[in-house]
C-alpha cells in the first residue's frame, strides 16, 4: 500500500490530522470573512464552523495522500452582499492562504516553545510539528498561485479592471482542466516547482529564524 501513497505510511497519520486542521481553518476563514463582510451565504449552509466534516472533501484529501495535491469543499460566497466588492473579495480570498500561515507560525512557535522549556522530547509530538509546519507553508504559497481556481486567481481578479476581469471570469470556466494540466503535466516543473524551490524554503527560514530568535 505504501507505493501508493505520496507521503511514507508512518507518516500517514500525521498528514492526515494536519489536513483535517489545515482544511478546516483555511474554508472556516473564507467563510468567517466573508460573513463578517455582510454575506451570510456559507453561514446559512454551515460552513461557519469549525467542524472537519463538514469542510473536508473525501476524494480531494484522498488524491492529496495519494498524489500530492488535493482540496477541501469550496465555501460559497456571494460577492453581491459586500458593500465594497473588490476589497471584500480580496480579503476572503486571502483570508485562506493566511490561516494556513498562521497554522505554519504556531507550529513553530510550540516548537521553539517546548525546545525551550526543555520538554521537545517526545518524537510524535516532533514529527507532528514538523509535519503541520510543512503542509501549511506548502498550503500557503500553492493556495496563492495565479492559476484558477485558487484565491490567488480569484485575488488577481479582484485586482483586474472591470473590463479584464469579465475575460477572466470566462477563463475560469476552464481552471479546473487548466490547473490538472499543470499539476500533472511537465508543464508543473516549469511553472509550480521553481516557485515552490524558492518561495517555501525562504517562508521556512523566516519563520524559523524568528520563532528561534524569541525563544532561544
């Protein structure tokens, strides 16, 4: 079973708690966003709520184990009930990829915390840092990529003149093939893994740098 796996099977229950939090904070925030910005769509369907199940997509979490990249159930959002659209819009859109962030932040801060305090002894509770710490930072910069239908399109096309991002709303019809082209295409080693060999390891390295800065 193992061969078909992305992650090795020890480590298998790590990633799967880490994407249970990582997926339900990232739509949480979406939704809590775009509620406190008057659209109460997903709260109406109960996506106001930090309960997995109700964010988590079976087969996305599956391929994510099995091949790498996966996704949790989109939040709805109705972008008619915000009095400033494109401001509101690029906060929700944004409001995922930072939960994910933060994630990252306080799994190096208890890291750097209980290293401190002397208690980092426990290799589970290790192997679960460093594992919540490196999905989320992965979570953060692939969430934000220009590419449909991940918030850093959506952001881009909050960003776009009018007349610009009515032809990129039409091209979103077609993310989703768009983005399964790149991802499991050559074409991603051209375009996903030169960002993710600069932008994750430097995100990793001020983090840390920082966390251990106040903590040892």
């Amino acid at each position: 079973m193992q061969s078909f796996l992305r992650f090795p099977l020890e480590e298998i229950p790590y990633v799967v708690v880490t994407l249970m939090i990582a997926f339900t904070l990232h739509e949480f925030a979406h939704a809590y966003v775009a509620y406190k910005f008057g659209d109460p769509t997903a709260q109406k369907q109960g996506r106001l709520t930090l309960n997995p199940a109700v964010h988590l997509d079976p087969l996305g979490t599956l391929l994510l184990l099995i091949a790498g990249f996966g996704w949790a159930r989109p939040v709805p959002v109705n972008r008619h009930y915000f009095k400033n659209p494109r401001l509101a819009g690029i906060l929700v859109s944004i409001a995922g990829p930072l939960s994910n962030l933060l994630i990252a932040a306080i799994g190096f801060m208890l890291y750097f915390g209980f290293m401190s305090a002397g208690i980092l002894g426990n290799e589970y509770v290790i192997n679960f840092l460093h594992t919540l710490i490196e999905i989320n930072v992965v979570l953060f910069v692939f969430n934000l990529l220009p590419v449909p239908p991940l918030d850093g399109y959506r952001v881009l096309e909050d960003l776009a003149p009018d007349n610009v991002r009515a032809k990129m709303s039409q091209f979103e019809m077609y993310g989703s093939l768009i983005f399964l082209v790149i991802v499991i295409t050559p074409l991603g080693d051209y375009i996903i893994t030169p960002i993710f060999q600069t932008v994750i390891p430097l995100i990793y390295s001020v983090l840390a740098n920082f966390f251990s800065g106040i903590f040892l």
